[in-house]
C-alpha cells in the first residue's frame, strides 16, 4: 500500500491535474439524495400537516385554518378504538404461531442432510410468493369448511401467520449458519441431553433473532391489508377499517392515526438509538 | 477421578470410497498419557472421533474400561473432549462453563458452583469465575476448557491438538502443566497432535500415524532411536536418507550399495539381499574430519559444505553428497564454524546407521 501510495505521489500529481473546477459526482450524489429524501417524506409531512387542517377533506392546499379537532374525534370513534384492539390481539397471536413454526422450519432445513430439504424449502418459501389475497381466502374457506370455523379474529391470524412465519423461517435460517456447531458438540460431549443442549446452547444463541424475528413479525402483522381483508369475515383491524373509510371519502381522522404513528415510530426508534448507544462502547 | 484403559479391536473407518482409518487394533493402558503422532489428514482425528462416540466405525470395536461403546452416544460415554478450537460457552461465564457437565446431570447450582471454583483453582484460574471466556487470555482459555473437560471425572480425556492456537513460548509452558495434570489426576489422556515436540515430551507412549495405518507404537525414545519404517524414522527427527541396494546381512551389519559406495549398518528385521532399502542417519550422528575432528571410519562420504545455519546449541550443517543432501548437527562449541570451501570428509558409525526397506518418507 505504502508503495502504491509514493508511487501516485511521484507523479506529477495527476489527481489536481484531473480535477475539474465543478465536482460533478458530488453533486449528482448530493442531488439524488435530496430527491430520495423528498420522495420518502414529502407524503408523510403532506399528511402531518393535513390532520391540523380545519377542512374536513384531508388536503394541505386548500387551508381552512389550524384545529386539533381531528385528534379530539379519534378517540370518540368506536370503531377505530376496537380495531387496533383488534390489530394488536392478532399481532401478538400472530408472534406465538410464526415464531415456532419459523424455528421449527429453520432448524429443519439446516440440520436435515437429505435431497428432500431443497424441495421442503420452496415449500415453507411459497407463502411469501402467495399474493396475500389467496393466503386469506383459502384459508377462511379451509377454516369455515373444514372446522366449521366462522371467519374472524382467528383466521385472520392464521392466515397472517401462515406467510409472516416463513420471513421468521429465513431469518432464522440466517442465524443458524453461523452457528459453531461444535458448541453443540462439546455440550453433548459433556453429558447433556438433546434437549438440554437445545435449552441451554442452541436457545440462547437464537435469542436475537428471537427478538427481531418478533418486532418484524409485529410490524408486518399491523400493516397487512389484503391477507387480512380477506380471512377477517365481518370483523374488522384498524387497517381494514382504514381500508373500508376510504370508499367514503377520505377523513383527516386516518391523518391523525398517521401522525401517532409517526410520532410512536420516531420516539422508538430515537429510544433504541439511544439505549445502543449508551451500551455500544462495552459491545462494540 | 480414575483412568480407564481404551481398547480399539478391529477399528476401521470409511467414508465412500476413502479409508480414513485402516482396521486398527490398539490399547492403550488406564492412566496412560498416550499420543496419536501424525500429519494432517492422517486419520489420528477420525479416531478420536470414534473414541468419543461423534462416529460410528465402519467395523470393530471400541472398549473402555472392557466395556463395549458400540451404540452408546457421547454424551453417555466415560470420555471428555477438549475441541481443537476448545468450544467454550461463549454466552455463559467462566464458572458456568465449567460447571456445565454437572448443571446437565441436574446437580443443585450451589454444589455446582462449589466444585467450578474447585477446578478452577486446581487450574490456577481462582476468581476468575465470573468472567466471560472472551476476557481470558489464550492460556487462561486453555485452562477453562480443560477444568471444563475434568469437571465431569471422565475416565478418558481426548485432547484433538489443543495447543495449535498458543504461541510457542505458551505451549511449551502448557506440556509441562498438562503432564503435571495427567500424574495428578491419574486420568486416561489421549492426545492427538501432528508435532512432535508435544507427542515426544509428554507422551508415555506414542502412536505414530501415516494414511490411516498406526505404524508404530512405542515409548518416546524408542520412536526415535528405534523408528519402525521409513515414515516413522523421516517424520520423528531429522534424517538424512540414503537409498541402495541391500547386497550383504553379515549378522548385524548390513552392506548397501549406493551412490556413495558401500554404506554399511544395522538392518531391521524383514531385509534381505537383494531388496531396495534406505539407509537413515540423524544429522547429530554424523561426524566431520575437520577442525581436528575425526569421522568414523565405518562409513565414509565425501561431501560440499554449502551453509552453516546457527541454531543455538547446536550448529547445522547443509552439504551434499553428489546429488544427495547430508545435514549434520554438531554441538556449538563457541568456535568459529568450520571452513566452508572445498570437500570434507564424512562419516558415520554402523551402529547409528539403520537400513529398512524402501517405503515412505514423511514429505517436510
């Protein structure tokens, strides 16, 4: 390196020979990320400002004057309260399915030396390549046909989870093949069961991703749509019913759902920068 | 905590095409410290690995303590293993490593506790339990593993190389330590290791190793002074080698036709007139007519000096002999080295010459 280094230096230094007066790729890179930026939070901050206008029609134009009075009609609608109950119920159903299964899979499609686990991984693949509206038909039709289930909460969740797991599966999958097996080795070695090494050695080690796997499974579950609309029958989340409104018109009450939205997801996200940071210089 | 005795009867080990380990019988006695000596690739792991219960053989048998293990899995076996790259717990603390075993035998955490610092301080790691192994120095780690490994009173310790990861100065401070441990704790130790120094200072006995077959087994000093075969002689030491045709057994001197005229020395059993042989010499044997020394007359060569590295306590010298290189060491006797130029006259004893049939030779 050092000898790369003398030898640009002896040249007749090409680098301020080369240099044009305009630094063109800096401003084209600086110029690209002005738009970046602009085209991820242009819509957000249009929205923001919409949930302060007095006009009932969401817009940031047509300006009626500042009013809270969109924050002060959420917490009266029924129907929005019930659906995020709603939305929060299948999260945490959806976390307590995906994540065994997720596991299960995973463990399987790393540890099983055979021909049929390229086959099996297209198979635990193939939900996330279902378009959403299929996943949640078939399996409100499965559920009420088979089980005589009504379609509801519970599909909606098993439907949600039937994709979302296979995303826990990959995650999983990922963390797996860094594992040192000889950890697992060693443990066995030393005595201890099958399962002893799997609480004791395998378990902890996945615990990260435990984690992740969770926080995405939780994101992805909120935001679903059309799985959802699909396998929820006649009941509604805070999605769905923001899906419903729409038809009629839109109303700057979904405005403000976005704006707490935004506010939780940036107060979390300063939240975890923070506590990373406070422990980062021990863990590096 | 008590040795067992290890016996291997009829062991081999396939994998597809490839033998790993040809049919083996060996034993090796209760509280033995007993050294596996080979290259890489030369099977000594794949029979650790076997003795420890991670594979199955392909046939034969494996005993310890006159039972069979066939069937039974590791974690049921009197054996312990300490990893290549020691496999500690890297979540767990120190005193949790080491008390593993026993918190997998469901022992209460405070008798768990009591008897990790107890290894612990047998280790001269006294307090340091309540770290994280990645605090530890290489050493410090080393030691970890073992009390880890002793923690469950196995009756065989397999050690697969566990000295490769420390700089020198450290595993030769370790030899000593594991060998004061073996005596102290009466355990059966099986180590593998493809360096000699390790196998030849600690061992008991040793294995030597080549392509899956154990050619010899004999105590340290007999693998060095009395080599079996070819490999063994060429792998263990320094040798020089010179290849003939054996002409003559007259009792116990052999003649050998070489490049070099008519070496003579002592022949191995299964020689005979006629065969192809090699005739092996270490450097420390061979002596020069020069500086007011005087070569045996047994044998004589006449060889080039070309370099003359110091290595301390002895110097090493590289000639050749027409087309075979000759190395000697002589003993550093505080003069100037001898006069490099010209020819000098070697020569060695019949009684430290040694002629086996041809065979193979360790590459370097």
């Amino acid at each position: 390196m050092s000898l790369s280094e003398a030898n640009t230096r002896g040249g007749v230094s090409p680098q301020t020979a080369r240099r044009s007066p305009v630094d063109w790729s800096g401003a084209i890179l600086n110029g690209y990320l002005v738009l970046f930026f602009a085209y991820m939070f242009l819509p957000l901050l249009f929205m923001v400002v919409a949930a302060f206008n007095a006009n009932p029609t969401p817009s940031v134009t047509d300006w009626q004057g500042f009013s809270l009075r969109w924050f002060t009609e959420l917490p009266q609608d029924e129907r929005f309260l019930q659906g995020l109950v709603h939305s929060l119920a299948i999260a945490v159903g959806v976390i307590v399915i995906a994540i065994p299964l997720g596991l299960a899979g995973a463990l399987v499609l790393t540890r099983l030396q055979s021909r049929g686990t390229t086959v099996l991984y297209t198979v635990l693949v193939s939900p996330i390549l279902t378009p959403g509206i299929v996943l949640g038909a078939t399996t409100m039709i499965f559920w009420r046909d088979a089980f005589g289930v009504q379609a509801g909460l519970l599909t909606a969740t098993i439907a949600q989870a039937g994709f979302i797991a296979s995303y826990c599966m990959l995650m999983f999958m990922a963390r797996l093949q860094r594992q040192d097996r000889v950890l697992e080795e060693a443990a066995l070695d030393l005595g201890a069961s099958s399962v002893f090494v799997f609480r004791r050695i395998t378990l902890p080690f996945l615990m990260p991703t435990v984690l992740t796997a969770s926080v995405i499974s939780f994101l992805q579950s909120i935001e679903n749509y059309n799985t959802t609309f699909f396998a929820i029958g006649s009941s509604w989340t805070l999605v769905t019913e923001i899906g419903a409104r729409m038809r009629f018109g839109l109303s700057p009450v979904v405005n403000v759902i976005g704006v707490i939205f935004v506010a939780i997801t940036i107060v979390a996200a300063t939240a975890w920068v923070l506590s990373r940071r406070r422990a980062g210089p021990a863990t590096g | 905590m008590h040795g067992k005795d290890v016996v291997l009867d009829g062991v081999s080990m396939r994998f597809g095409d490839f033998t790993a380990v040809q049919p083996t019988d060996l034993t090796i006695e209760a509280g033995e410290f007993f050294s596996i000596l080979g290259p890489s690739g030369c099977g000594k792991t794949t029979i650790l690995r076997i003795i420890s219960g991670f594979l199955d053989p392909t046939a034969g048998d494996v005993r310890i303590g006159g039972d069979t293990m066939t069937g039974i899995r590791p974690n049921a076996r009197p054996t312990a293993l300490i990893f290549q790259n020691l496999a500690l717990f890297p979540l767990m603390s120190v005193w949790e490593n080491v008390a593993f075993g026993l918190e997998a035998r469901g022992i209460a955490k405070g008798a768990r506790r009591e008897r990790a610092e107890e290894l612990l301080a047998m280790v001269a790691l006294d307090g340091q339990g309540e770290k994280k192994p990645t605090e530890l120095s290489g050493g410090q780690r080393q030691r970890v593993a073992i009390a880890r490994a002793l923690a469950v009173e196995p009756s065989v310790l397999l050690l697969d190389e566990p000295l490769s990861a420390l700089d020198l100065k450290l595993r030769q401070h370790m030899r000593a330590e594991l060998k004061e441990l073996q005596r102290k704790t009466g355990v059966t130790f099986i180590y593998i290791t493809h360096d000699q120094g390790e196998a030849l200072t600690m061992s008991d006995r040793v294995a030597v190793m080549n392509r899956g077959v154990i050619e010899q087994v004999a105590s340290s000093d007999d693998i060095y002074s009395q080599p079996a075969t070819p490999f063994v002689a060429s792998f263990v030491g320094e040798q020089n080698v010179f290849r003939g045709r054996l002409t003559a057994v007259n009792g116990e001197v052999a003649e050998v036709e070489t490049a070099h005229g008519i070496l003579r020395g002592r022949p191995r059993s299964g020689v005979a007139a006629g065969d192809e042989v090699m005739v092996f010499v270490r450097p420390e044997r061979v002596g020069l007519s020069r500086n007011g020394g005087e070569a045996s007359r047994d044998n004589r060569l006449t060889a080039t000096i070309e370099r003359r590295d110091l290595e301390g306590p002895f110097v090493n010298l590289h000639c050749r002999a027409g087309e075979t290189p000759v190395m000697i060491h002589l003993p550093n006797s505080g003069e100037s080295g001898p006069d490099l130029s010209g020819d000098a006259e070697l020569g060695f004893q019949i009684t430290d010459a040694v002629v086996m049939p041809a065979g193979d030779l360790a590459r370097d």
